[in-house]
C-alpha cells in the first residue's frame, strides 16, 4: 500500500520519513525475549525485597502522579506492568480510562483531559504523563495545551514528527476502522480523523512548542518495526534510545528503567525550576 492508497493524509507523513519496510515487522518477534526480561527482573526484584527487614521495603514517593496512555488499537492493560513496576518504584500510578484506542484522536485527549483534571484536583498538583505511541502524541498535544495540568511527558516509540511513517499493518488496521466507522459503528475513526480537519489539528498540536514549564523525554528505538524511530525524536525533547521492539518498550524493564529515570529527572527539574522563580 502506497501513501497514495492509505486512508491517512498525505501530509502526516513528511518529506525525510518513510514507512517501515514489510519485513521490519519481524524484529517485533523480540518482545518474547523482553517479556522474559521482565519475568527474570521482577523475580529478582520479590527476593530482594524479601531479603530486606519490613521497614526497609519502604520506598520514597513521587510527589507527582502518573499517568499512562496505550498506543493505537490497544488499552491500559498493556502498560498494566510498567505501572506495576513503577508503583513499586515509588510512583503514584493511574489508567488512561482507555479500554481500546481506535477512536478520533481528538475525543481521545479531551477524554484524557477530563482524566488529568479529575486526578490534578484530587492530588493538588500537576501530572506526569506516559505515553507509548500513539499514547504519546496525545500526551504531547495535551501539554501543549494544558501545562497547568501537565508537569512531564515521556513518550515510547511515539512518531510524532511523522505518524503516516508506519507499518503498512497499522495502515490496514486504520482502514478497516474507517470502513466500520462509515458503516455506521459508532466511536471508531473516521475518515475526518485521518486525513481531513480532525487529523490536520491532531497534526498541528502535536508539534507545537511544549511549553518550557513542561518536562520532555522522548525514548525511541532503531529496532523499532512499526513506526520510523526518526520521527520519534522530537528535537524539543531529551532523547533516549534503548534497544527493544515497538511492542516490547511497553514491557522491557530496561525501557522502564529509563522511563522512571525521566520521570524522576523531570520531577527534580521542576521543582529546582519552582525553587528559582
């Protein structure tokens, strides 16, 4: 399928990016190997927090709560064990309420939106958000927008410069929601999300400047079989790249490791910056 046949709006992916060719999707394949990564790490983890007395298994809390966003046609159970290991890390975790991200991508952040005000009014204080892939974009236009609600974002694998730059996979999957949705099956995306007006201002949000009170790590991988790593290192943001498929940098704890070491970099940034003023 060339841009020409996708459903997506040609001007979602820029000249200098380019799909993923068929065959990358195979490196995805080693999201087997990072899921054990994860079993092997969190056995570990249990003994050596049973290997410590009771008062010592505490942890320092965040201030700032965290939220996570899934990636396109997915929900909040496919972070459910990055959140896991970031609870235990010290973090205040909460879902996205986003049981399958396959609908209009502006419906998706104002939702999220009620989501951090609820969360923001409840703690009394900014949230942090992570976001895998399409999860990232979202969590980008909304700090955009709303950096009184928004203190941090790490996005995974997020494509935000080019989200046309994916798999031809992704591409089949967007037209068949598109075709539901022209038959009438309600909450799915139309042709007005992914290529007309509602695509066009999802686009635009996403790359305006995050607002400098707003901290911005952007983790990508070179592995990545789904979606053009270029695109996911927004110049605005603290790049980090890891080694671990599209899929597995919702689980790998390597990847978490840098995700919870953002969150804490981004927590202190902001506080040092709030000390200053």
């Amino acid at each position: 399928m060339s841009m020409d046949d996708s459903p997506l709006g040609s001007f979602l992916l820029p000249t200098g990016f380019d799909r993923p060719h068929v065959a990358a999707v195979l490196r995805e394949g080693s999201v087997v190997a990072e899921a054990g990564r994860y079993l092997v790490r969190a056995r570990e983890d249990r003994r050596t927090r049973r290997s410590r007395s009771y008062t010592g298994r505490s942890v320092e809390r965040a201030v700032e709560p965290v939220i996570l966003v899934p990636g396109f046609m997915a929900g909040d159970g496919t972070l459910a064990l990055m959140a896991r290991t970031l609870r235990a890390r010290g973090f205040r975790t909460y879902r996205s309420h986003i049981h399958a991200n396959v609908g209009c991508t502006l419906n998706a952040a104002a939702q999220l939106e009620a989501r951090l005000e609820a969360i923001s009014l409840r703690r009394g204080t900014r949230v942090q958000i992570v976001g895998h892939s399409l999860g990232g974009m979202i969590a980008r236009g909304i700090a955009v927008r709303r950096p009184d609600l928004v203190s941090g974002i790490v996005t995974l694998g997020s494509p935000m410069l080019a989200p046309g730059a994916h798999h031809i996979a992704l591409s089949w999957g967007v037209d068949a929601l598109v075709g539901l949705s022209r038959a009438g099956v309600p909450g799915l995306m139309a042709e007005e999300c992914v290529a007309g007006a509602c695509a066009r201002q999802s686009f635009d949000e996403s790359r305006a400047p995050v607002p400098p009170s707003v901290g911005f790590t952007a983790i990508y991988s070179k592995r990545d079989g789904i979606v053009d790593w270029r695109a996911c290192v927004d110049p605005l943001a603290v790049p980090v790249e890891v080694t671990a498929s599209h899929v597995g940098m919702a689980l790998d704890p390597r990847v978490i490791d840098h995700v919870s070491a953002a969150l804490r970099r981004q927590i202190d940034t902001a506080q040092l910056a709030l000390r200053s003023a």
